[in-house]
C-alpha cells in the first residue's frame, strides 16, 4: 500500500484517528505519512477553536418567549426599534414587525391606551398572533404564507375597528399601518410569485376580503370620527390590495403573466 | 451551565465550540439517553424539555449557520427560525430517530431557502484570542495559523463547508451527513474528502513551519 493511496484513504476515512489497521501498519513504519497524518488530525481538532462572534441575548429571548409565550422580552440595553425588529425577521419580516409592534405598544405605547381599551382588547390577540407567526415560520410555500398573511391581515385590521373608538388615535393609526404593511409588503408582493394557476383559487377570497374589509372601514369612519384618519388607512390599503389583486388575477387569465 | 464565550473586552464576544471548552466533555451514552427522553417529552408538549433542547444545541447550530453564511445576524436569525419551525414541527418527529440530524435539516433548509445566494461579508476575526488550555500542546495552533484555518475553511465552497462541518464538529457519519443535506452517502464522503485535501493543501506550508 503506497503513501499516495494511505493518504487518500485517510482523506476520505470517517475517522481518520481511528485508522484500520492495515492503514495504521503504514501509518507505523512510514514517517512521511505519520506526519501527514499527524497534520490531518491537528486540522481537525483546531475546527472547534475557530471563533465566530457569539450573540449572548439571542438565545435567552427565544428561551424567554418561548416560555412565557406572551410578551416578547427586550434584550437588556437594547431597546431600539431596529434590533427588536431584526431579532423577530426570522418568524417573517412583515409579521414579526407586526407583532412585535402589537406587543411593544401594548406595553410601552407612548399615549398610554385607555383603560377601556386595555379591558375590551381581546385577550387572545398576542397568543393568536404568536401562533400566527409559528405557522407563517412553518410554511414553506408562498400559498401557505399568503394564507397565513391574510388571516394576520384580517386580524389587525379587526382589531383596529374593535377599538376605533377607545384607543388613542395615535396607537390605532400606528396599527393602521401595520396592515397596509401586512398587505402591501406581505400578500400582494407573495401573490405575484404564486403559480399562476394556483391564483384564481387563492387570491379570490382574499380579493372578496378586502372589498369588504374596505367598505367596512369607511362606514366605521363615518360612524366614529376620532378614528376616520386610521381607518381611511385601512381602507385605502384594502382597496390597493383589492385593485392590484383583481389586475394580477386579470392579468393571469389574459395569460400575460 | 458552562460558559462557551469568551469575553474580548470590546463590543464583541467570541465563541468556540462548545466541545472544545474545558469543562464541557459529556459522558456520549448518558447524552443519547438523555436526548431521547427530552425530544418524547418536548414531544408530549413539555416546553421544559425543548428549551434543555435549544440549550443543548443552540451555540453549535448557530456556530455551523456562521460557517456557512459567514454573518453574525444572518445566523442568528436563522438559527432562530429554525428552532422555531422545529418547536412547531415536533408532531412530525419521528421517534428514535436521530434528532439531531432532523434538527440540522431544517437549519440547512433554512439555510437554502433564504441566505444561499445573499451576498456575504465576513466577519473580521479578532484582534486578539486567548488560546484555550486544553489538549496536547503541540496540536493547537497559533493563532496565525488559526486565522489561516479559518479563512481557508471559509473559502471551501459551501458544498464541502457545509459537510466538513457536520462530520468534523458535529461528529455526523456519513449516513447522517446524507440525511441532512439530502445528497447520498458516497457525495458525502466524497465532500468531505474534499474539504480535507484542500485544507492540507493550504495549511500544509504553514503547518510545517510550526513544526517543532
């Protein structure tokens, strides 16, 4: 057995410290390949000690969310925006953004919300929209995902109405934003990558949703004016997703997308 | 719990693995055991037992998701997204098989689905590092070394890395190598080999320098 074919063999070995022991007779008698080995076996051990930047509140976030399965934690110190934002951007970057929202401004809003408010939220939203966000993390089709936004959707844009007329206007119309967020960045973006005849099947009851989500929102406005400006929000979003929807799903018939 | 980060002074922390951290040597039949009852009881819904889980894998999966994205925030996140997409896949579990692997799956489908083709920028490596205490002397390297090691692991392509990693830091066989990144055995070995002779290659001039 020559040194070339030892070496090779070692290369390709499962446990190359460990040889067989017509590798290990070679091994014993041949200094040139006992060094070469010795070599392999020092590149191996020295992996392990190869540093990568360690990230010391990511884990103990999760663990804590995980846990409490209620309020996101803030990493200590780290309060901004951007980094809570970037923490959740693996669940999806619209619907992370939405729920860490809807939990920083439940609990940290800048206009306190009323207490009417806080009595009449209801109480199954956070839980909701974290179950929301493990599904959205778990699909792995684009029908599965705009399913998923699409309920979000409708989820924010019905608490917005639930609370039209007791929450500040500020909060609602941050929450407003949120689901034109949810719509524009979410759903009407994964649709154009839907398989086209998957379209029709998919994207016409949300088509219908949104009508109605938008005809809604302006009588609400009408109805309760301190909230006109957030749910004009909402029904513009709607009706943009309802337009733009309409025109792929046309598109897609005439067969030019 | 014992601490895998070494703490530089500065804004950043680094880590090894976390086998390679004195202290941190586990007895291989009793954490197989062990390992089995916590995925049946994270399984069963107990959420005590799937956090003993993300303890026990959370730094060598994010160590392996930095290898192949060479991005701290990338690897977090994904490291995250695929605890959570496990967390809620647990029902599909199959029970007595190798966890671990099912769990390195998901994290290179991940991997695949959303940072392959993003552009990477390689985090620099540090200034300084305090060469840890442990084995034969004669087998760590210097740190010179050691920052060749690591860009001439960064350069393989992901194809190799990916594998090379699995075998050299997770201790997969082949087999499991297979599973994880749906390709078959012999490609498995046959990239890992790979991986190898290029890194000999580089290091061989460097490495025999050092020689005492």
């Amino acid at each position: 057995m020559n040194c070339e074919m030892v070496q090779r063999r070692l290369l390709a070995s499962e446990k190359p410290d460990q040889p067989p022991s017509e590798l290990a007779d070679h091994l014993a008698t041949c200094g040139s390949c006992q060094d070469w080995h010795r070599r392999l076996l020092q590149v191996e051990l020295n992996i392990g000690l190869i540093p990568v930047p360690a990230v010391p509140f990511s884990r103990q976030s999760f663990l804590d969310r995980l846990n409490r399965n209620k309020a996101l934690p803030m990493p200590k110190g780290e309060l901004s925006s951007r980094r809570l934002l970037r923490w959740a951007y693996p669940l999806s970057g619209v619907a992370a953004a939405t729920l860490l929202f809807i939990i920083f401004w439940k609990g940290h809003s800048e206009r306190p919300v009323a207490e009417a408010a806080k009595k009449t939220a209801r109480p199954d939203l956070v839980s909701s929209l974290l179950a929301r966000d493990v599904k959205l993390a778990k699909a792995s089709t684009s029908q599965e995902r705009i399913s998923e936004l699409s309920k979000l959707a409708e989820d924010l844009q019905g608490e917005t109405r639930h609370l039209a007329r007791v929450a500040a206007p500020g909060d609602l119309l941050a929450l407003a934003n949120l689901y034109k967020r949810v719509v524009e960045d979410g759903i009407i973006k994964r649709a154009t990558a839907l398989p086209a005849k998957d379209r029709p099947k998919i994207l016409k009851p949300i088509v219908e949703g949104l009508a109605r989500v938008r005809l809604e929102a302006e009588d609400l406005a009408q109805e309760v004016p301190q909230a006109a400006a957030s749910l004009q929000v909402i029904a513009l979003a709607a009706r943009k997703g309802n337009d733009d929807l309409t025109g792929l799903l046309a598109a897609t018939k005439g067969g030019t997308q | 719990m014992v601490s895998d980060t070494l703490a530089l002074g500065n804004d950043w922390a680094w880590s090894h693995h976390p086998s390679r951290v004195q202290g941190a040597v586990l007895a291989p039949e009793r954490a197989v055991e062990s390992e089995q009852t916590l995925v049946e009881k994270a399984r069963a819904g107990d959420k005590q037992a799937f956090t003993d889980l993300v303890e026990r894998y959370w730094t060598r999966l994010y160590r392996w998701l930095y290898h192949l994205t060479h991005n701290q925030h990338g690897a977090e996140d994904l490291a995250q997204e695929t605890f959570l997409k496990a967390y809620g896949a647990l029902a599909s579990f199959r029970p007595g098989s190798n966890f671990r692997a099912w769990l390195y799956r998901i994290a290179y489908n991940n991997f695949v689905n959303h940072w392959r083709e993003e552009s990477r920028s390689r985090q620099p490596f540090p200034e300084q590092l305090a060469a840890p205490e442990q084995g034969p002397t004669e087998q760590v390297m210097s740190q010179e070394t050691l920052r060749l090691l690591a860009r001439a692991v960064g350069r393989l392509p992901p194809e190799f890395r990916a594998p090379f990693l699995l075998r050299v830091e997770e201790e997969l066989s082949f087999r499991q190598i297979a599973a994880v990144l749906k390709i078959t055995e012999e490609t498995a070995r046959w990239r890992v080999f790979k991986a190898r002779q290029k890194l000999m290659n580089v290091l061989a001039p460097q490495l025999d320098r050092e020689k005492p």
